[in-house]
C-alpha cells in the first residue's frame, strides 16, 4: 500500500516538474510559478468576498452592545466617557467602515442601541463636544499626577528646609507657587468639563441613548449572551461550509481536467492542471488548520492552561512547546535531508549540469576524471561492461538500472 501511494507521488512529482520527460525549462518554471501564485491569491481573495456573506459575530451583535447589554461596562459614572472614546475613535479612524445592510445583520435587542449611537456619532458639533471633553479628562488626569509628583518633591524639600532654616527655603516657596498655579489651572479645567459635560448629558439624543442602555432587562441581556456563545462555537463550522462550497467546484474542475490530459496524453494541460491542483489544495488546507485552531486552542487549550495555573504547574505547558519545537525541527532536519536535499538528488543534479560527482566542479564535455579534484565520473556497467556515470541510476550503454 505504501509502494503504491510512493509510486504515485513519484509520478504526480514528474508532473509538477517534467515535460515530456524532459525537466521543466527556467523560463516555463518562471511562467507556471506566475500563474500559481495569481491563482492562489484569486482564491483568497474569492474565499474573502465569498465568507464575507456570513454574517460574523461581531457584525450581528457589535462591540457597543455587547459591552451595553452583555458586560454591563456602562454606567451613571462612565458612560459619558464610553461614549466621547468611541465617537473619537470613530472620527480618528483612517478607513470609513461600509455599514450598508448593517440593521438587516444585527440583533433586534442591538438596533435601537447603535441607530442611536451613530445619531450621536454622525452629529459634527456633538462629536466635537464629546472630544473636547475627552481631551479635558485627560488634562486633568496628567495634571493630578504632575501635582502628585510635586507634592512628593514639596514634603521632601519641606523637611530639608527644616533641617537646614533658611537654606532651601527659595526652593520651597517656589515649589508652593507653582503647586497652587496648577492646582488652580486643574480646577478651572475641571468647572469648564463639568459645564461641557452637563450640557451633552441634556442633549436629547444622548439622554436617548442612556435611556436605552440603563433599560435592557434581564432577560433581554441572557437571550443576547446566549445568541453570542451560540454564534461563536458555530461561526467556525459555517465559515469552513462557505469555504468548501467555495473551494470544492475548482478541485473537481482542476481534478477533472487533470485526469483527462493524463489520459489523453496532453503533457501541457497535465503541468498546469497539475500545479493548479496542488495551490487549489493550499487554502483547503489552511482552512482545515485554521477551523482546528479556532475550535482546538480557544476553547480545549485555554481550559489545559487555567487548569494548569491552578495546579500551579504552568511549566509543564513550556516543556510542551519545547518538545513540540524539537520534533518539528527534527522531522524538518529529516525532510530537507533525507527527502529534498538528499544525496542522492544532489548527484542527479550534478549528472545533468555535467559537474564532478565528488566537488560540483563544471566538467568540460566526456571529462573522464575531475580536473579539480581527480575523482573519476565513470565505472563498469555489471550488465553491459561499458563505461557509465559512477552515480547515474541507469547505464548510458545498455539503460539497464545499475
């Protein structure tokens, strides 16, 4: 069973390389590669558009309403800074995002709340405001930590002061100058947020908005978790049905006419039919490994590692990796060796390049011994007992396997 699929690779592997049974010329290579990369990025780029009618997670319950109904992050003390970064990261963003069929994807609990977040978000002068006051907290926020720090550097000076009298007492007075210039400047930006802050909170639209959020009920919040944790386990699934429906058409297709040029001794349409099977198998595969990830790591994994951490025994998870690494980089040591570089290919390159077996030497033609290095390039055929390459696998005389 083995043999069998061995001698099929072997021949699909002639395929890929050869034209009638000669190697594949520099400039025709040149020409298949093009193609297989154009093709290959046509598939992924077709797998996009084509999953891209999925509706996604995120798209059918968006951030905003999950953190509103789900995570509860919202409240009387926060939410006006929630809503002034989202409106700013909005405006900042370099990519305006296509939302067109967005309400026909997303929940029925989620549209009330995001229709009155991008009336919010679309409006110049309230998106304004709501900036301002974001760069107000800030201000604030670096000026208590300045003041913080200065505070630190007045006690320190303070108590040289008192060690020494009148040494360091300039320092101090203008340590407290400057403390009370901005304590001062600090309460002045905090009355003007305050009198910004009040006036977005009496808009309409965003007392609407609030409104929205401190109303989602209980059970509007469990239907809506568990839609999402439903969502989430079976998007993987779909996504790969999508890929497959999308992929499965070209493998036949390319499959189909593979198996026609071989049986009817087309050799061109066998090379480019062949190389098109193997790139059309390069995102099946991908997609398989990444289906694995999402369904394997995310979930089995993470659950290995809490358990592991609990345990406290998080380096066994290390030693994992470690070993995993080693016997990857073995099984590649032992593939690039033993399968693609091996000796045996690196003499049958040098047989058709007509270099020495031995030093890689170009040998000028029927060159008996290697001027470089003296190894001889011939040996007695045990068939035909004429002379034949020394690493050739058939006689150049009688074509009998040596």
């Amino acid at each position: 069973m083995f043999s069998s699929v061995r001698e099929k690779a072997r021949k699909f592997q002639h395929l890929l390389t050869r034209l009638d049974n000669q190697p594949l010329g520099k400039a025709a290579l040149v020409v298949v590669l093009f193609l297989d990369v154009f093709i290959l990025v046509s598939i992924f780029n077709g797998l996009a558009q084509h999953t891209g009618q999925l509706t996604a997670p995120n798209q059918h319950i968006p951030p905003l309403c999950r953190a509103i109904v789900i995570d509860a992050d919202w409240n009387n003390t926060n939410r006006l800074g929630h809503l002034a970064r989202l409106v700013s990261r909005h405006h900042g963003n370099y990519y305006v995002p296509d939302e067109r069929g967005d309400k026909k994807l997303q929940h029925a609990v989620c549209v009330p709340i995001i229709r009155a977040f991008k009336v919010i978000r679309d409006d110049e002068g309230l998106a304004r405001n709501l900036g301002e006051s974001l760069k107000l907290r800030q201000e604030i926020h670096d000026l208590r930590g300045e003041l913080e720090r200065m505070k630190g550097a007045y006690d320190t000076a303070l108590l040289e002061t008192i060690a020494r009298q009148r040494q360091g007492q300039a320092n101090v007075a203008a340590l407290r100058k400057e403390t009370a210039d901005k304590t001062g400047a600090m309460n002045e930006l905090a009355r003007k947020q305050r009198l910004l802050e009040t006036s977005i909170e009496q808009d309409s639209r965003v007392r609407e908005l609030f409104a929205l959020a401190a109303g989602v009920s209980g059970p509007d919040r469990k239907i809506l978790r568990d839609e999402l944790r439903r969502l989430n386990f079976w998007y993987p699934v779909k996504r790969l049905g999508m890929e497959m429906l999308f992929l499965l058409p070209l493998f036949l297709v390319f499959y189909l006419w593979n198996s026609k040029s071989i049986t009817g001794n087309r050799p061109f349409q066998a090379l480019v039919s062949s190389h098109l099977l193997v790139v059309v198998l390069i995102p099946v595969f991908f997609k398989l490994v990444e289906l694995v990830y999402d369904v394997l790591p995310r979930k089995l994994l993470k659950h290995v590692i809490d358990i592991l951490e609990s345990l406290k025994l998080v380096a066994v998870w290390h030693y994992l990796l470690i070993g995993v690494a080693i016997l990857t980089a073995l099984a590649m040591i032992v593939l690039f060796q033993k399968k693609l570089f091996s000796r045996e290919k690196l003499m049958q390159r040098r047989i058709a390049k007509s270099q020495c077996h031995d030093c890689g030497l170009h040998l000028p033609p029927d060159s008996r011994y290697c001027p470089g290095c003296g190894a001889g390039q011939y040996r007695v055929c045990g068939h035909c007992h004429e002379p034949t390459l020394v690493h050739g696998k058939y006689c150049l005389a009688c074509g009998q396997g040596t």
